[in-house]
C-alpha cells in the first residue's frame, strides 16, 4: 500500500493527529455535534437509499379501489359482524323454523279431525248459489278432539257443548268459526257451486294431500315473512333513535339489521309455543297470549343487542382512514418530519 493514496475500497478519515486512518469499505467516524465519535457510511446517500419500509400492524385497514378506507362494503362495523345478506337469511331461517312449527301443529291436531270428517259426509251434498244442500242428519257432528270440532247444521239448531278450542260450522248461509273470542260469519259464494260428496271429496284429498300441505307450509312461512317485515319497519326507527342516545354509532343498515335480528329468538318463541299448545301443555287463553307476546320478543332481543354493542362499535365506515402512499419504500410524513427535526451530522472530512 502506498502512503500517500489509499488503495480502492478503503477512504481517510481525517482524526485528531498528524495523520489519518484507511477504513475498509468507506466506513468512517464522524464527529457528532455532542463531540461523540460514531460510524458512518462516507459514500452513502440519504437520498438514494430511502429508509426500510415498516410492516403494517395486524389491525391497520387495506385500502382497495372499492372501499378507500380499507373497510368492505359487505362486513358489518366492529360489534355487528356479518354481510345484510347473512342477515337476511338467518331471518329466513327464522321463518322457516317457525313455519315448520305450525305445520307440525296442523298435522298433529287439525288435518286428522279433517280427514275423520270427511269420512261421515252425506253421499250427495253441495254449496250452490249461496245456500248448502244437506242430503244427511242434521245437525250432525262430523269430526271433534281437542282442538277442533268440524259440525254441520243447516237449520241453525242449538249447538251441542264442544270441548274443542275452535268449532266450524257448516249453516245454511255461511261457515262459522267459533272461539273464545266469538264467531266470524263467512258467507258462502253465490257464482260457485262446491260439492260436499263424500267418495270424490276423500279420492281428491288423497291425490292432493301432499301438494295441499306443501302449498298450506309456503304459505304460512310467506305470511311470518311478511308480518315480520312490517313489524321490522315499524320498530327500526325507535331502534334507530335508541342506537343514538346510547352513542353505538350504527348507520340505519345496521340498525335494519338489529331489527331482522330481534326476530330469531321470537321464531323459537313461536315454536316454542306451538309444541306446547299441540302437546296439550297450554290452554287456549294461554296460547293467544303467547302469540301475541312473540311480536314483543323481537324489539326486546334487538334493544338488548344494542345495549351490548361498545359505545362507537358502528364508526363512520365512510370516514377516511390515514392512506398507504402508492410506493411503499417512499418515505411518509413522519419521516419526513424526522428529518426536519434531527438533521444529518457533518461528514468527516
């Protein structure tokens, strides 16, 4: 090596003495401005080598071109997983299971006292303009048990005593349905003739049983649907107007979702109360109440889901969120700040 020039790879650094020294691949000390001595890249350039990027934390939101802040449009804020659609078919779900209840209850107490009245029908009898055409003994009951009484008086003759929670009655005019409510009248349609013949009306119930029964569920889960949907409606907006006195934070979507919600437990409520009223374990006055206390369980179970939501679980998903630059290695605000304040030390000459 000589003297005078350092050989390639090595730079002086000029240290207190006569004399510097050579450091292998232009490592060199730098005196700091606290009169510390440090190591430091003499050939490196704060601008050519930017600072290593840092890992996101766990937690810190994507941005994407869909959701600016890093949020999905399908995922419900913290506290309220779960897509609209999710909660659309658990509601459904919930239909459903309460519909499968009341069919279970037609089976078990309806359809048989039916199906044993058809059997004790008059050979020849019909509904013709209006009036019913009686060909048997009258009155005649066709079909009892606990739950039902199927009868026929056309003459209107003191009914017999019934232990039947609903009586039908066939009159003159009409079909009456009685209760402990009262009785409803239903006239009888003046342009249609029925026929009440007992051999093609049992041959008709045997072909079409299946497909009756299938139409009678669809219908009943279609009619919970649509008497839950109006009733959800109607409590969204005092739900809603709970959410923002209590601060969850839950945008009108949510709290639609919270009113959905209210209504699974109400479904297991209803069949609830449908098993025990077909297995005889509640009484008529008893079972009218609970049906009409299952539209209570709903708002109930959704505001008590909302007292449970953290206050601010529904933040803002519109509010912007600190943005990732397009180039992850260039350096952010904060370093930049960093820089400003914390400015390089002298190099060694």
């Amino acid at each position: 090596m000589r003297p005078g020039k350092p050989e390639p790879g090595f730079e002086r650094a000029r240290l207190p003495g006569p004399r510097g020294c050579l450091i292998p691949g232009g490592k060199g000390l730098t005196l700091e401005a606290s009169g510390a001595w440090s190591a430091r890249s003499l050939n490196s350039d704060p601008d050519m080598h930017p600072p290593e990027p840092r890992p996101p934390a766990g937690d810190e939101p994507v941005p994407s071109a869909a959701s600016p802040n890093g949020l999905s449009r399908e995922e419900g804020p913290a506290g309220l997983p779960g897509s609209f659609r999710l909660w659309f078919w658990l509601w459904a779900l919930a239909a459903g299971l309460a519909g499968a209840a009341v069919l279970w209850f037609f089976l078990h107490a309806w359809i048989p006292a039916i199906e044993g009245a058809l059997g004790r029908l008059p050979d020849q009898a019909a509904i013709r303009r209006g009036h019913l055409e009686w060909s048997g003994p009258e009155p005649i009951v066709l079909a009892e048990n606990r739950w039902l009484t199927l009868e026929a008086n056309p003459r209107g003759a003191p009914p017999a005593s019934s232990v039947a929670d609903v009586r039908i009655e066939l009159r003159e005019a009409e079909l009456r349905i009685h209760s402990w409510l009262g009785y409803w009248g239903m006239p009888y349609p003046q342009e249609h003739v029925l026929g009440l013949d007992r051999i093609p009306l049992q041959s008709h119930w045997g072909a079409w049983r299946p497909a009756i029964l299938l139409l009678v569920g669809l219908g009943v889960i279609a009619s919970i649907q649509l008497v839950w949907l109006v009733l959800s409606l109607l409590i969204w907006a005092p739900l809603h107007i709970l959410a923002g006195m209590l601060r969850r934070g839950l945008s009108s979507r949510d709290t639609f979702r919270l009113a959905l919600g209210g209504w699974l437990p109400a479904a297991l409520w209803l069949a609830i109360v449908f098993l025990l009223y077909g297995l005889n374990r509640l009484g008529f006055e008893v079972f009218l109440l609970a049906l009409v206390l299952h539209a209570a369980v709903a708002p109930a179970a959704a505001a008590v889901m909302l007292a449970l939501l953290p206050r601010g679980a529904g933040a803002d998903l519109s509010a912007p969120a600190a943005r990732r630059p397009d180039n992850p290695f260039a350096p952010g605000p904060d370093a930049a700040e960093e820089e400003g304040s914390n400015p390089d030390p002298p190099r060694a000459q």
